[in-house]
C-alpha cells in the first residue's frame, strides 16, 4: 500500500491536487500548502472524493495510509517523550 505521500504524488502533487479543487464545482477547496499538511495529518475525509478522481485509489487504501501516517506520528511522539 502506498503511504499518504505517495498518493498525493500519484494525484499529481500539491499544486495538481489544488488546481482540480478550485477548478471543480463538486470538490471542496484547498489550497496547495494544505495538501502539502497531508504529509503531516493525513488525507481529511472530506477531499477523498477530489483525491479518488484525481488517481486511482480506494477509501480503504486512503484510511490505512491516514492510520499509518498517524500511528508513526504517535510513535514518535512517545520516542521523545522517552528521551
């Protein structure tokens, strides 16, 4: 499965994802510095359907990727803490 990063690219990166957004009528809008945040937060639920037209992919692979960006995210929080 490819990571929250990897479909971003697929979709034809940040300023692609973005231009679709504000293109369309039917997808809600962001901007391309957000979409770079996916990185960091995960795909928001509500611009799967603007990610999902943009590339191939499914709900499910966009929740494992968002549950594997977050879990690492929670790994490394508990790394500093430890430190």
């Amino acid at each position: 499965m490819r990571t929250v990063w990897q479909i971003v690219k697929d979709a034809g990166g940040p300023t692609a994802v973005s231009s679709a957004a504000m293109r369309s009528k039917k997808f809600k809008k962001i901007k391309a510095k957000s979409v770079y945040d996916f990185n960091r937060v995960g795909i928001s639920e509500h611009h799967w359907p603007l990610i999902m037209s943009l590339t191939e992919t499914t709900p499910h692979e966009l929740h494992e990727a968002n549950k594997r960006l977050r879990a690492a995210r929670g790994r490394r929080a508990q790394e500093e803490k430890a430190a």
